[in-house]
C-alpha cells in the first residue's frame, strides 16, 4: 500500500471518518482539530504536506507542519513503521532536518519509535469535561451578548480571530484559509459560539468541532480580542460552546493544552472543569 497527497475536493469526508473512527476506539486526535489544522491546505505552503493510504478506503493518515508531524492509522493498513519509513525518506527529500510528534499515554512508542532514533521530549495534556448532565453557563458582562456564526459576517468574524491571535505577529489568517474551513465536512457554523459587544464586534469566540463517532466534541481554537480580555469573555464562551455540545448529544469535550507554554489556558480550562486525561509526550529525530 503506498501513500498519495491527499486531495481536498474528495478525501475530506473520508479523513473524517477515519479520525472519528480511530478516535471512538481509544485513537489520540480528533478528526476536528485536524480540520482546523487542513485549513493549511489554502496557503499553498511548500512546508505543509498530507499523505493518505488507500483509495476508496483509508487505512493510513499522516499530516506533516513543517517539521511537526501527525500520524494514524487502523488495522488493514499500512504499519507504523511503513508510515514512518516514508515519512522520514520524505522529509530528508525536502531537506528537513528533524521531525517530530506527540505520543499518548496508552500508546507506548514501541519498537518502531524507539529503534529508530526518536528522543522523549516536552509534554502537552488531553483536558476533557464530561458532559453527562447539563452544564452551567456562565453570564456575559452587561453589553455583550452570545450569537453564533450563522448571524456574523465572515469579515467579523475574520476581523475578531487576527484581533485575538496577533499579539506577537500578525495573525495569516484571511478569507481563503476561512472559506477552506467553512468547507470542512464536520464544520458547523451554530456550534461557532461568539461574544458579540454593543457594537457588533466579535469579542471572543470559540469554534466546535462535533465528531458523532466518538461523541466528542473538540474545542479548536478559542480566542479573545485583544481589547476585551480580562472580562470573563474566554470563561463564558467555554461553558457556552460546553452547553451546546451537550444539546447535540456530545459524552465529552476535548481541548489540547501544554501548561508549560500556556498556563493562562490552563487555568481557564480547568477553571471550567476540563480535567487532564492523558499526558502527550513529545518524540523527536534528529534526520
């Protein structure tokens, strides 16, 4: 079974499932955040790449950001280390000189890490709420109001994301990467939960990603504008996006956090009881 580039105009579908899949039986990313992440696809990147095995049916999955890389897989397809032989073949054709990824607890490195050189590294957190009765939500400050997509413009809407995600650069993100999000299989614009102000602006948002597989709902990204943080704006979006996954028959909800780099996110999530589950340990070559 060999690998092929994926192709954005048929294999979306099929990559959402497989995710939803893998991640219904214990597998560690969900097909949600790997839509957000496929937005990339749009930038016409030389450093952005996604591989699939199988035509009709996937067996294998591999997206590589730069020198980052996520890889699944299911049973009938191709091995861990045939994945990984060509990945690394793939990055040393493209010059790269290292490569790496994250490995859950549960989901040992096993022979086809360990025997090929990888190094453990940092460490991230899977934090999870379970939603097995109806969360609380939380007041917005007096002004602001709770909407969703579906009543925003998509020029708000981008306007409020490079606001909140620019403080060190100017955030990419534009009306191409954005269009390529809305045309995600599992992207849906009510579950894109958004503090508006008095005036209209986008003050804080969150997109939800709904996996029905796994009856996971992952939350990717959050963001808050620059000019309204400190507000309690990021606290009562979480538990609003957390309440409208428990509407649409969600068990649990996911978001990724690393609170060595990010422990303002941490408090924030834990503050609205997402729990860590499993730890991610970072697993590096030097090619």
């Amino acid at each position: 079974m060999q690998p092929r580039p994926l192709d954005p105009q048929r294999d979306l579908p099929a990559v959402a499932d497989l995710l939803g899949r893998m991640r219904a039986s214990g597998g560690q990313s969900h097909p949600g955040g790997i839509q957000w992440w496929l937005r990339e696809l749009a930038a016409d990147r030389d450093d952005f790449d996604v591989f699939l095995w199988g035509d009709d049916w996937l067996g294998g999955f591999v997206l590589v950001d730069g020198t980052y890389f996520v890889m699944e897989r299911i049973e009938g397809g191709p091995t861990s280390t045939e994945q990984l032989e060509f990945l690394e073949q793939h990055m040393r054709d493209r010059g790269r000189e290292s490569l790496s990824t994250h490995v859950a607890d549960g989901d040992p490195p096993g022979p086809s890490f360990a025997n090929r050189g990888y190094t453990q590294g940092g460490y991230g957190l899977e934090l999870i709420a379970d939603m097995d009765v109806e969360p609380p939500r939380l007041p917005l400050p007096e002004g602001f109001r709770f909407t969703s997509l579906e009543a925003v413009t998509d020029e708000a809407y981008i306007d409020g994301h490079r606001a909140a995600w620019s403080d060190n650069k100017p955030s990419p993100y534009r009306r191409e990467l954005h269009e390529a999000v809305k045309q995600m299989p599992q992207f849906r614009p009510d579950l894109v939960a958004i503090a508006l102000d008095a005036t209209g602006m986008v003050a804080s948002y969150c997109i939800g990603w709904m996996d029905e597989q796994s009856q996971t709902l992952e939350i990717e990204p959050l963001g808050t504008h620059r000019d309204f943080r400190r507000m309690g704006l990021a606290s009562a979006i979480v538990r609003e996006v957390q309440h409208r996954a428990w509407a649409n028959g969600a068990k649990r909800v996911l978001v990724w956090n690393d609170p060595s780099t990010n422990p303002a996110a941490y408090d924030l999530y834990t503050g609205a009881g997402m729990v860590p589950g499993r730890h991610l340990t970072e697993m590096t070559k030097t090619l």
